[in-house]
C-alpha cells in the first residue's frame, strides 16, 4: 500500500517531520523519501494529516512524535510490536524486561488512524524504509490467489532486507481469513490461508534490533529489522502470539496470577455468607444455597436480634427444653423476608452459594463476609409496615419483656430454668 523510502540514506528522517500537510505535494519530491507510486493511495496520508494536524510537528510538548516515540532510554525493544486494536492496546516487546503496554487513542480505530503512531516510531528510531502491508497492497501489485501473494511477499522482504533499518506493517485482519465451524456442539475457528499465515508468522519471528556495541567506531550502523502487527480478532491475535512466542507485558502477567489465583480460590471449601455452610465454588449449583434476604426480629422485644444472638437463643431454649421447660420460646424469633419461624421453618430464598449480587464485585474480606451480608440484608429490607401487622394480628400472645439478656427469662407462662441439682 505505502512504501515510504528515504532514498538518501545519509538524510535523516526527520526529514519527515517537515512534510506537514504538503506531505504529497511539493514537499514529498524535495524530501528524500519517496512514496512508492505503484504501492501508494494518495488520499490517506492526507486522511491522516486531517486527524492529526500535528502529525509531523517535532517541537510542541505532548506532540505526536514524543508520545510514539520507540526510543525507550534503558529498554531494549526486541523490534516487535503488536497493535491489539480489541483491546486497544499497543504493545512493544522488550529484551530485557517485560513487555511495554500503551493505551491506544480514543481515535486509533482501524491501521489509518494508527499511521501518526508507526510514523512517528519510525522516524524516532531513524526508519530507512517503512512497508503496510494489507489487501490494498496486494490488490494494488496484483497479488490474489495465495501463491502470487507468497510471491510478492518474499520480493518485498528481500527489497526491504536491503535497507538497514526497515518497518513492516501486518494488517493481520485483513490479510489472514478466518472460517468459523459451527456444529451442533461447538464452535471452531481456523485459519483458511494458512501457507500466508505461515509465512508472515516467520517473519515476524525475524524482528531484531541491534546494539551498538561499546567499543566500535562512529561508523557502525545498528541494524533494526521492526515487525509491526496490527490485529483485532481475538482467535487471531491468540494464535499469533502463541505461534511468535511474543512476550506478556507485566499487566499481563499480573492479570494472569490474578486468574490462577481467583481459580485455586474457587476450588477451596468457604462458608457461604446467605446461608452460612460450606461450599465450593465450582462445585456448587443453583438451588444448593437455601437462605433468607431479610433480618431476624424479636416479636416480643420489638428488636432485630442478630443471627448469633438468634443461635444462642436458640440454644439457650434448647437447653432449657431438654430440663423441661417450655418449647415455645423460639417462635417468638422470625425472618422479616418471609415472616417463617427462626431456627425451624425452611428458608424462603433459593440460590447459589457466595455473595448477593448487588454485593458481587466490592472489596469486602473472607472474614467480613458474613457481616456484611447480614449488614445489607438489614438495609435492604424495609418491614416496618408488615411487623405493624404482625403485632396487632399477634399482639394477645406475648405479654412485652425487656431486652433479652444472659439471665433472660424467656416468658412469664414458661418456667425458669433451675438446675435440678442445686
Ligand atoms: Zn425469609
Ligand atoms: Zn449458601
């Protein structure tokens, strides 16, 4: 499609820089950079210049050529990037470290708008010769069945090879065709051009960029061999980065860690917050999670009581039933949800285990689990209306009491508890 050639190889490429606007009008014959006519498509430089008026402009702070810059101080890149128009991202692979990871703009949406980006990187790294190749590029050089194009590719690469520091761009979308499989049971994505994968996957595994070594003279020429590859599908971009063994930037990497830690996380027992027994995660189903969306109340104090106060009433009624006192002390202690008994009637919600979904996504501890469900439970519910109800309907069965406490007794009728033994 565009073949920018710096003829003069003593030029510098900033020469680029001072194109402007004019990119394709007089500036382009006094520049030392040829646009190659055959491979050329005149209204998209000017495309580019239209979004980015200040494409070229070298001076301004913030400007293009500083923000794509492929001058990276101590980073050694590995002379790969890969532009991940999915997930808007430009990576540029490193030798010594992890991969760099760059947001893309708001308005790098498709490999024209990504020109003032490999532009800009090219003449930061003194670029000799910059190459896009897409359908265009084939189309424009009469390349369309898969052999003229493997043809045409390996001219191309060995013209390039011949300038020391060179760009290749992959527009990896619209070269490789995909054929989706679908079955009655899955999905398959493959590749139907696989001898043109074949070859610019190799290719790319050819991206280098050579240091200058300490003791050589002012002469030297580091060779920079740069393969960019613009992609957005994702089996596309998976496939590519499996098959080039591109590396993982430390965003990745963390997220990753994050992944395998959230899986072993779901593998290991908890106890659920609804319903307060254990489970795990990928083993359980819904409906395994039986619990109640409300508060437990206190008819007969007219209080909430909190679910271990709730328990140890209950226990507390069950150990003075085994020594003969009334059992009906609990049915005093109902859920607000469903107005069921505390302690016997079944719960009235059904669902699965681990937190409410207007909870799912906060940062609340393992330890802080049970508390705060029962903390949002409460909020949520609003029963004054319905207890209303349920008083005056109840109201000649439970003479009032204060607030129980560990010397509670239960009810006026019942008998108090006293140790058979003392
Ligand atoms: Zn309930
Ligand atoms: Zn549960």
């Amino acid at each position: 499609m565009i073949n920018l050639i710096k003829q003069t190889k003593n030029t510098s490429y900033s020469a680029v820089a001072h194109l402007g606007i004019d990119f394709f009008d007089s500036g382009i014959r006094n520049s030392g950079i040829s646009l190659t006519e055959s491979h050329s498509r005149p209204h998209i430089l000017p495309e580019i210049c239209r979004i980015y008026p200040n494409i070229f402009q070298t001076n301004a702070t913030n400007n293009p050529s500083q923000q794509f810059s492929l001058v990276l101080q101590r980073n050694k890149p590995s002379g790969r990037i890969l532009i991940d128009l999915q997930e808007r991202k430009c990576f540029i692979e490193l030798l010594n470290g992890p991969t760099l990871e760059k947001e893309l703009l708001d308005d790098e949406t498709s490999l024209v708008t990504l020109f003032a980006r490999i532009i800009n990187g090219c003449s930061s790294r003194n670029i000799d010769s910059i190459q896009i190749i897409d359908t265009d590029f084939l189309s424009k050089n009469t390349a369309f069945d898969e052999n003229k194009i493997i043809e045409l590719l390996a001219t191309t690469f060995a013209e390039c090879d011949e300038y020391n520091r060179s760009m290749f761009v992959f527009d990896m979308d619209s070269l490789i065709t995909l054929s989706i499989n679908d079955s009655n049971m899955s999905q398959s994505t493959s590749i139907s051009n696989i001898q043109l994968y074949r070859n610019i996957r190799e290719k790319c595994k050819q991206a280098f960029v050579e240091n200058k070594p300490d003791n050589c003279d002012n002469n030297f020429i580091a060779k920079e061999k740069w393969i960019v590859m613009v992609v957005k599908h994702p089996f596309l971009r998976s496939r590519l980065i499996e098959d080039i063994d591109f590396k993982q930037s430390q965003e990745q990497i963390d997220e990753e860690k994050e992944r395998e830690r959230k899986e072993r996380d779901d593998e290991t027992e908890k106890i659920c917050p609804k319903c307060r027994r254990g489970y795990i995660l990928s083993k359980t189903n819904y409906g395994n999670c039986q619990y109640h969306d409300g508060y437990i109340y206190d008819l007969q104090t007219k209080k909430p009581v909190s679910y271990n106060e709730a328990q140890a009433l209950l226990l507390k009624i069950s150990l003075l039933t085994q020594r003969g006192a009334s059992n009906d002390q609990h049915l005093k202690l109902v859920w607000t949800c469903c107005f069921r008994i505390f302690g016997s009637d079944s719960p009235c919600r059904s669902g699965i285990c681990g937190l409410p979904e207007e909870l799912q996504g906060t940062q609340i501890k393992a330890e802080n689990e049970i508390a705060e469900v029962e903390k949002h439970f409460k909020a949520k519910i609003d029963a004054t209306n319905k207890l209303k109800v349920l008083h005056e309907v109840c109201a000649d069965l439970f003479i009032p009491q204060p607030s129980y406490s560990t010397n509670t007794v239960f009810n006026q009728r019942s008998t108090p508890y006293s140790p058979r033994n003392s």
